[in-house]
C-alpha cells in the first residue's frame, strides 16, 4: 500500500528532486570509479614488485663484492706461490744449489708448487665464474628494477590523468547540484538524505510506466488508484522499498 500525506511538497519540487537524485546518482557513480580504478592495485603491485627487485639486486650486489674481494685475494694466493716458483728457479737457475739433496728437495718443491698453483689458478676461475653470474644478476634485476618503476610511473600518470578528469566531472555535478537543490523543502531533502543512505544512494525515484523506478517493482491496481486518488502534494512512498514515489507524465496513471 502506497502511503502518502505523511509528508507534503509541492509536485514542481518533486519532480526537482528526481533532478537532485540523477545528480547524486552520477556523482556516487565518479565516486565509485575514483575508487575502484584498477590502477589502485595495479600501483601497489608494481611497488611492490619494484621493492622486490632492490632487495634481489642489493643481495647481487653483496655477492659481487663479496666474490670481488675472493676473487683479488685468489689472484694474490696465486702470484705469491708463483713468486715462490720463481725465486726458485732463480736460485737453481744461478746454480746456487749444488748439494744433490738440496736440488732434489727444490726440484720435489717446484713440482708441490706446480699443483698448488693449478689447484690456485682452478679456485681462481672458479670465483671468477660465480663473479660473472652475480655481475649478471645484478644487471638482470637492475634492468628489471627500472622497468617495474617505469611501469609504475606511468600508471600512476594514468591513474591521475584519469582522477583529474573524473574530479573535473564531480565539480561540474556539484556545480549543478546546489541550484537544482535550492528551495526545496527541508523536510523533503531531509527524508531524501535518510532512504539514500539506507538504500544504496536511491533516496527519489519515478514512478514510471506503473513501475517504482527504484525497486523496479510493478505497483498492483489497488495501489496504483490509491496513489491516483491522492492529492497532487503528497508525497508518495513505494510500498515495497518505501522509496519517495515521484509521479510523472510518464507514470501510467
Ligand atoms: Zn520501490
């Protein structure tokens, strides 16, 4: 049963208030898409995947300093036991060693000295292998770095590229909404405030081809003659939705 007389305005600021509700309408609808833009996530992740990729390359960084320093001190493991072979040979070399058994113990420590030096030189490469792959790391999450925040910075220019044109849309709306607003009855904005807030933003709607355009619920005869016969002023609620019931031309009366 459509209930009315509760409240009165007059049938010009009823129809001003459907105005009012396709305004607010509109600007919950901006609203709505300010908040739900996927650049919103999309920004974190690529934040996130940028904080990712430091922390990766920073451990790279730590591994190619840390195999730099292993790899200088292998080069001078190496050339000190090359030194060694060197001063060595020279000592042989200048025939400073005559007794047999001093030249054979020489002779046994250059050949000590040979494998110690190979063993060296393969620790060397070895060291040298990982530096490389650490250096590649490094340059990989680097380069994945910059691109991550170059994919960030431009979404952040799309998301306020997208926010500058949706606020610009809420202002012209608000623009409009104060004077479609103005002079309307206190009590009927009031109501208006009160059911939007409870019934997702539809505070106002048009009774439309015997349809409650907010329930979107067909009035039954008995309704539909109860609101006919009611005076022009009162102010209409769905009984289904309890929605402020504005009639119009189009109402189906
Ligand atoms: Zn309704």
């Amino acid at each position: 049963m459509a209930r009315g007389a509760e409240l009165k305005a007059d049938p010009s600021a009823q129809l001003r208030l459907l105005d009012v509700q396709e305004l607010d309408a509109r600007a919950d609808q901006l609203r709505h898409r300010l908040a739900s833009m996927p650049e919103h996530a999309d920004i974190a992740a690529a934040r996130a995947q940028v904080q990712d990729l430091d922390n990766l390359a920073l451990d790279a960084r730590t591994r190619v300093e840390d195999l730099t320093a292993d790899q200088e001190k292998a080069d001078a493991d190496v050339e000190v036991v090359k030194a060694r072979r060197t001063r060595d040979r020279d000592r042989m070399d200048k025939g400073l060693i005559t007794n047999p058994k001093d030249l054979e113990r020489m002779q046994q420590e250059l050949v000590s000295l040979e494998r110690r030096i190979s063993t060296l030189e393969d620790e060397e490469i070895a060291v040298m292998e990982q530096l490389e792959e650490a250096q590649r790391e490094l340059a990989d999450f680097t380069e994945q770095s910059r691109a991550a925040r170059e994919k960030g910075a431009a979404l952040v220019a799309s998301r306020d590229a997208k926010t500058a044109e949706i606020e610009a849309e809420l202002a012209t709306i608000a623009a409009q909404r104060g004077p479609a607003a103005e002079g309307l009855p206190a009590d009927l904005l009031a109501l208006y405030d009160k059911l939007r807030a409870s019934k997702d933003g539809v505070g106002a709607a048009a009774l439309r081809a015997r349809e409650c355009g907010g329930c979107r619920l067909s009035l039954d005869a008995g309704e539909l003659a109860a609101i006919r016969a009611a005076p022009e002023d009162d102010v209409i609620r769905c009984a289904e939705c309890q929605r402020i019931l504005v009639r119009t031309p189009e109402s189906g009366l």
